[in-house]
C-alpha cells in the first residue's frame, strides 16, 4: 500500500487528497495550519479516517525546522508540495532527509532553480524531486513535450492556457482561482521563451494576440506571463525556433494590469506614506473584491508548426465538477501531479533526483489517466 503525504489542504490540497484516495490503494496524510480547513476535510472525508485510509494533522511549516518537517514523513513514500511557492525549497530539503519522493506545484522559475541545486543529493538519497507539476507550468508543457517527439521536426510551439470564470464578472472579467500572489507574480516577472532557437525573456503582459476556442466560447487575449514554459525552454535550445507561453484572459483583462504595472502600483518596494508597500494594498483589495468559488473553466491550446510550415492543434476544454464541486482549476492543476505522484509511488517514473516532469513522464500512461479523469487533449 503507498503512502502519502499532502502538505496543505486549500483547493489544491483537497483535490490531490481526493484523487488520492479515488484512484489507488494507499493511506494519506493530510497537513494544514488551519485548525477551520482541517476540520471541513475531516468532516467530508470521515469515511476514509474510519476506515484508517486517511489521517489529518496541525502542522506550521513556519514554526518548524526542515528536521522536525522530516519527522511527519517517516514511512512516507511521495509527499506534495500544494502551499506557497516560497515554501517549496524547504519541502524539498525536508522530504530528501526524511527520504521520501516529492512534487509541487511549483509556478517560480527562480525557486525551481534553488530546488534543482538539490539535484545531487536528492540522486544519492534514491528519491524523486519534480516541481512544477500543476497545469501550466505542469501538465500544459508535458503535454507540449509529448506532441513534439510525436511528430517531429518541429519550427515553433505556442502553448496557451487560462482559467476563467464562466459568467465573467467585475472590469476584470476574472474570479480567484488560486492565491492572488501567485497570479500577480505571473504578471509581474519575465517569461522565458526560445528565440531564434536561443534562451532569452520578454516582459510579461507584452505581445498581446488574440485567439479563439469553438463556440460557444469565442474570443479571448493571450499575453506573455512568467513561468509557464517550465523546462521546454532548455530542453529544446537549438532544436525549435520559437516556444512561448502565453496567459488567455478575457479581452480587455490585461490592459488593467498593464496599467498597475506602468504606474508602479504593483511596486513592492515601501512606500512610507502608506506604511506598506502598493503591490500587497492591490492584492489585498483583488482579494476582498474579486468573486470567488463561481463556476470555472480552463482552456489549453497547443500549437505545433513544423519546418514545412504544417500546423497542428490540439485544445482541452474543461469545466468545474458539479458531481465532486472541484473547479476545473483544481481539476486541471491538482489531476496531473497526483497522476505524477502515483507514477513515482508505483515505480513508473523510476529516476532519481530533481528532475522535469517533461523528460521523466510516461507519453501514453499520463495521456490515459487523464482521460480517466474526463480531462481530454482533442486534436482540432
């Protein structure tokens, strides 16, 4: 029986948690520093607490060092990261002393460079360490990968991904699906894309497109983000011309966050003035304002162009889970790394180290246990 730990319980949390326990015989920690969340997963899920597949515990990765962290995940075999990027590198350390397998849902470029530092000692520890295992960065870019060494000789991908509400609402046209930090840092940090085959950053919100999805969705914006491309930048430097990631939003979104961020209103440096600093006055009023738990979808669009110049194009198109109540955020970022996890846990992904979901995923086994979840890549 595999065992496994979930370190926060949020939306993403709770999701894994529950593919988890759905989709392979094991036992489950759960670990939350919120005595409210802990209570509402034990109250939903006291079936499997009394049948001793699921146990639920207080832990404050703040409070405790990555030795004390280690002591949760004796006889642990995979434990996921599905808290604040800025905590991943001392899950990472913590789940490598205790010698357990580890994957979050990473989204930071520069934390995910920290964590590869790990490399080595995760390797001579035999365990397994993937960030960047939630939709994009995660799935969206296996994906990528998979449909590149498929049909080969490959000029430029465009990869486009966004969740959005289903009734937009407010100027913005968008509802929180994940922490607010975590989108205005997308905004706000360079995107690494290949050009002319090489390596280098575009400003996020720049280079603004438009592109449709079939009716009835219609028209949206795509736009430059940071962190979506995940490894396909340094996998394929010097095989593919062009790869980029962009954000797909609602026309009209990125205009206002171009805006903010032209006036300095996303500026984290103090401002005595305001006794804070203007970048946490904008997230937190983002985060009283915008609507919340509304019904969601996510929309993926990748887009080969081989050297001859023949296009393919393959979308998912998804939708929150009236049957579960799981948005279709949490589906699509929450599916994947718990497919991953179980990978690693059932001897599927056999290598050792910090490694990219990208080059260690088996093509058709992810593909199949996707669709088992009713998330489908269709070819259009």
């Amino acid at each position: 029986m595999n065992r496994y730990a979930v370190f926060g319980l949020g939306r993403m949390g709770e999701c894994i948690l529950y593919d988890l326990l759905h989709n392979d015989d094991c036992k489950v920690l759960g670990l939350e520093f919120s005595e409210i969340k802990l209570s509402e997963i034990a109250d939903r899920y006291h079936e499997f607490i009394n049948n001793g597949r699921l146990s639920l515990e207080l832990m404050d990765v703040d409070a405790l060092s990555e030795e004390q962290i280690s002591e949760y995940l004796t006889e642990i075999d995979v434990a996921f990261g599905a808290i604040d990027y800025s905590y991943n590198f001392k899950l990472a350390r913590s789940c490598i002393k205790a010698i357990t397998s580890y994957l979050d849902l990473g989204g930071n470029p520069e934390m995910v460079k920290k964590q590869r530092e790990l490399h080595k000692l995760a390797e001579e520890t035999n365990i397994t360490v993937i960030p960047d295992c939630g939709l994009a960065p995660g799935m969206a870019d296996i994906l990528a990968k998979i449909k590149i060494d498929e049909i080969g000789d490959v000029d430029e991908c465009q990869i486009r991904v966004g969740g959005l509400p289903q009734d937009p609402k407010t100027i913005l046209k968008y509802q929180q699906v994940f922490s607010i930090r975590g989108l205005t840092n997308e905004y706000l940090e360079d995107a690494v894309v290949l050009r002319d085959g090489k390596i280098t950053t575009v400003p996020s919100l720049t280079e603004v497109e438009t592109l449709t999805f079939p009716e009835p969705y219609g028209e949206f914006e795509a736009f430059q983000t940071a962190g979506g491309t995940s490894s396909l930048p340094e996998i394929y430097e010097g095989k593919i011309r062009e790869l980029n990631y962009k954000t797909i939003r609602y026309p009209g979104h990125v205009q206002f966050f171009q805006f903010l961020k032209e006036f300095n209103l996303l500026s984290s440096d103090h401002v005595s003035e305001l006794g804070t600093d203007p970048r946490r006055v904008v997230e937190h009023f983002l985060e009283q304002t915008l609507p919340q738990n509304e019904p969601d979808l996510v929309l993926v669009k990748i887009t080969l162009i081989q050297k001859g110049g023949e296009k393919h194009e393959w979308i998912i198109i998804d939708k929150e889970d009236p049957e579960t109540g799981f948005s279709a955020m949490a589906r699509t970022t929450s599916f994947p790394i718990s497919i991953l996890g179980q990978m690693v846990a059932k001897g599927l992904i056999k290598e050792r180290g910090v490694l990219a979901g990208e080059l260690v995923t088996p093509a058709n086994e992810f593909i199949e246990e996707l669709r088992k979840r009713n998330i489908k890549l269709e070819k259009i």
